[in-house]
C-alpha cells in the first residue's frame, strides 16, 4: 500500500471514528436510526408557503384576520366567535370535550398552535388549506352559523371593516354583484388563514436537545432531564409512536384509525376521513377551485390523486404533539381528559372500540412498566415552545394597522 | 479488497450514508415472466412523507421495449405488514421510453411494496419492487 493511499485511509478512519463518536452526556444512548429520526422532527422551521392564498403572509390581511378571529358579529346571534371554541388561553383549543356554538357539535374542537404546517384540517381533513377551512364554522348552523350574504353587509355597514378590506383586497365589490359575497367570504377565510399562520410555537427544549445532540455538543444536552431522554428514545424505538408522529410537527398529517372509545355522548360511527375526502373534493373552495390562487399546484393535485376507499372509514388526523400542555382534552371527540388517559389507551387499547372495521395494525398494546409510562409523559412535556406573542391572544385593537 | 472498497466502506462504518446510488436500477421480471420492469430510483432515497415520483421502463424478455399503452400500465403501493396502501393513486405518464407515476406517498416508515400492473388484451400482470424506508 502506498503512502498516499494510506493516509486516504487514515483520514476516512478518523473521521468515521468522529462521526459514531457519541454526544457527552446522554442518559441513554441514540444511535444512528434515533439520530436519523430526531433530525426528521426538529427543528419546526417555517411556516410552509401557501400559495393558493396569495395573501397569507400579507400583515394587513393578518391583522384583518386576528380582528375577525374574535368578532362575534359574524355569527348568526352575534355572540360566538372562533375564540369561543378556540379558545385563546387555552392553547387555541376548547377546554370542552365536544364543541358547542350555536349547537353542539360532534367533535372537539382541537388547538391552532402549528395549524399553518398542516396538509389537510379538520379530523377528517375536510379542508385541504387553511382559508378553505375557516369558511366552514362561518356558515355551520352549529358553529357560527352566519351566512356569507350577511357577512358581506357587515363589510359594507361597518366603516372600520371596510377601510380595512380595502387596503388589502382592494374596492369591496358591489352588493348587487351576484358573486360579490362568495368574494367577500373568501377573502374573509384567507384574511383568518394569514391570522392562524402566525400562531406557531417552536424552539422546544427537545429542539435544543436534538441541536445538540447531532452536532455532538455538550452544551444543550442537559436540556432534557435524564427520565426526559429515556421517554424520547422509548417514544422513538419500542413506543413506535414515530410510525404516525413524526416530522418536524410531530404528525404525518394522514389519517389513523386509533379505534379510540367514542365519548359518552359522542357519536360512534364518525365515518372520518371517508366523509373529508368527499367534501374536500366536492367543495368549489378547494385548492383547484376559482378562488384559489394556485389552481395547478401541489394540493390541487393531491386532491384529485385522493383515494377513496372504505379503509379510511373511523380514520382521523394525526395531531401534532407539541405544545400538549393546557390543551386537553384529548382526541377527535376530547374523549381523554388527560395524558395519562392517552397513555394508558396506548400502553393497554383498552376499550378500543370494537365497531371500527379498519384500526391500525401496528397498534399494539406497549405493555410499558409505570417508570416507562412516566418518562414518556415526561419527554412530551419537553415539546413546549417559545409562548406565542400575548398580543395574539386578545382582539386587536381595530382591523387595521393603524387603527 | 480493493483500496478504494475499503475507504467506502470505512466512510459508511456509522451507516449514516445514504446506501443507494442516484442511478441505481432495480430490474425485476414480472410474476408470470412475461415483462421486466426496470425502475430507476429518483430520488435516490424515498423520501419519507413527501410526494414524489418513480420512473421505471417496461422490456419484454428480450430487452425490447414492451409494446404498451400507457392506459394499460398502472402503479400502486402497500405495506403489507401494515394492511393499507397510500392515501393517493398515481397517474401514469410516458416520457419518451420511460413512464412516470405520481404522485407517490410514502407517508409511514417501513416495508413498502409498488406494484405496477400491465393489461394486455384480456390479462393483466404484475410486477412488483419492495423498498424499505427507515
Ligand atoms: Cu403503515
């Protein structure tokens, strides 16, 4: 062997020497199939782009936006707004199990922290962007059940709504315009999804921890407490939480069929995704529709490339998994009050409903011992990020930047 | 061994590397033997819960290219182990001598198998390539 080959040698030695070397300090050690995981899930980075919105990044229209979150007037008896099941405090969730507006609803109403990273919205994905989705609960009779017609006076009747709609979207069309409403409601959904798109809390302790570990520093690692560690790599190895939880938001932001016990006065046979997928393809607000401003994108094509199949019958969103604090209850009916209640239905499936044909296969029972259960809840804690801005949980004080 | 064996290997002892090469080629003969499907890997790795596309030839037993219509060539993927598919179905396009389908999604990590299927007159047969995703 020559020389020059030998030091070749060498230097790729050394450096795969480097590169297994482990981080100082862990409490159990992550090896490379972890490593590879972690770097999937942090850091959250930016919101994606959302281009059949073309103001979603447009502050007036945000600010637009976080005024009509919290204006009661758009609902049919002036007194539900998004923040009443949304609720601010509460992390953008309801602290009750099944949401109630103008009706009671059969579902809960989940928190908007990281909403803007999602690829469809609602449990079952009736929604494939965000302003499409905000134009549901508008009109819901049990939600705000407001009508576009009505919404579209208050633009003309209110001096304040109006400056502010036009700033943006330029002269509020004429009243005796046939499409002038749906023109109107639109903009309203896409001013509320530029509103959402800020509420984002990332830079978790967990973060600082998976910096640290994959570029080997010691600095960061004691971010996670020792029974923080133990629940990350048991949430990333024997709990296979990561088969449906994973990214940068800790969700696939696809459809699972948990087979989660309904609530006691829930519904039992939500058809789920199965119901989503029809109304997102049959509905003139998706993302290939006319009021979209990307009719040939992305999601316009993954909406007509869906599968519609009994298999996602009783399937639901993957929920995010940050910034589980102060959100419960938990599930696409709130039917657990708490984390430990989500636990314990993983560790056991018990109660798993028996009337849903298609659960999951990987859903095992973990049979974790109590010190296991107690890390894992521990290591979710870890995933709280930066607190959001406090001037985001209240009204505005108008609808404009300069008001 | 071959020196330049050895460096490799040393380079990928942490397994961090990707294994797969961007234009590795998986040849596979169709279940019935009929057809060779010959799939380039784009992108070199699947990616995890991102839509993309595969490219793939269709050669008779000869090495030709199959005689086929792309109406008569479609492409699905499960994971067996698992009992589902994908969320979405691909369409199916030709580029000169190779087809296209998407959009793919591998929204899960694991044993994953793509199925493409050909329909000639009243038969349609199948080939089939796994691919892990870790
Ligand atoms: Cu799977």
């Amino acid at each position: 062997m020559d020389l020059g080959l030998k030091s070749i040698l060498g230097i790729a030695l050394l450096s795969a020497l480097m590169g297994c070397q482990d981080a100082p300090g862990t409490a159990v050690e992550f090896g490379d199939a972890e490593r590879k995981q972690l770097g999937r899930l942090s850091p959250l980075g930016d919101v994606p782009p959302d281009p059949t919105n073309r103001f979603a990044d447009d502050p007036n229209a945000a600010r637009l936006g976080h005024w009509l979150f919290f204006d009661e007037r758009l609902s049919l008896d002036g007194q539900v707004s998004c923040a009443t099941c949304h609720v601010p405090t509460h992390a953008f969730s309801d602290p009750k199990s099944l949401a109630k507006g103008m009706g009671l609803g059969e579902r809960h109403a989940p928190s908007l922290i990281n909403v803007a990273y999602g690829r469809w919205f609602g449990w079952g994905g009736r929604a494939d962007s965000l302003w499409m989705q905000a134009l549901g609960p508008l009109e819901n009779p049990l939600e705000l059940g407001g009508h576009r017609d009505l919404i579209a006076d208050l633009f003309h009747d209110d001096p304040d709504l109006k400056r502010a709609y036009e700033t943006t979207f330029g002269p509020l069309p004429n009243e005796s315009d046939v499409t002038a409403s749906d023109e109107v409601f639109v903009n309203v959904g896409k001013s509320i999804a530029a509103f959402e798109r800020l509420l984002v809390r990332g830079n978790s302790r967990f973060d600082q921890f998976a910096a640290a570990l994959a570029s080997n520093r010691s600095d960061g690692i004691e971010a996670l407490s020792d029974s923080e560690q133990r629940g990350l790599h048991l949430f990333l190895t024997r709990a296979n939480c990561t088969q449906c939880h994973l990214g940068p938001n800790f969700t696939d932001s696809e459809f699972h069929n948990t087979a989660a016990p309904p609530h006691p006065e829930g519904r039992r046979d939500d058809p789920g995704r199965f119901q989503g997928i029809a109304h997102v393809q049959g509905s003139e607000f998706k993302a290939s529709g006319i009021y979209s401003d990307d009719r040939n994108g992305t999601t316009a094509n993954r909406v007509q490339h869906l599968v519609k199949s009994s298999d996602s019958f009783g399937a639901f969103k993957t929920p995010s998994l940050r910034n589980l604090a102060g959100r419960a209850p938990f599930m696409h009916q709130g039917q657990f009050e708490d984390l430990d209640a989500v636990l314990h239905f993983y560790d056991t499936r018990e109660g798993a409903s028996v009337t849903s044909h298609h659960q999951e296969q990987i859903l095992a029972p973990l049979r974790l011992s109590p010190s296991e259960l107690s890390d894992l809840h521990a290591f979710l804690g870890s995933l709280e990020g930066a607190a959001l801005d406090p001037s985001l949980l209240v009204p505005p004080a108008g609808p404009s930047l300069s008001d | 061994m071959k020196p330049h064996a050895l460096i490799l290997l040393l380079l990928s002892a942490c397994g961090g590397a990707e294994a797969l090469d961007a234009s590795a080629v998986v040849e596979q003969d169709s279940n019935a033997a009929n057809f060779v499907l010959s799939v380039r890997h784009t992108p070199a790795v699947m990616p995890l819960n991102a839509e993309f596309e595969v490219r793939f030839q269709l050669l008779d037993m000869e090495g030709r290219a199959l005689d086929v219509e792309v109406e008569d060539v479609s492409v699905d993927a499960d994971m067996p182990e698992h009992g589902h598919g994908m969320t979405v179905f691909p369409s199916v396009r030709r580029e000169g001598s190779e087809y296209v389908a998407g959009p793919m999604l591998f929204h899960m990590s694991g044993r994953w198998e793509v199925y493409v299927d050909v329909r000639r007159g009243a038969v349609t047969e199948r080939a089939q390539v796994a691919w892990t995703l870790d």
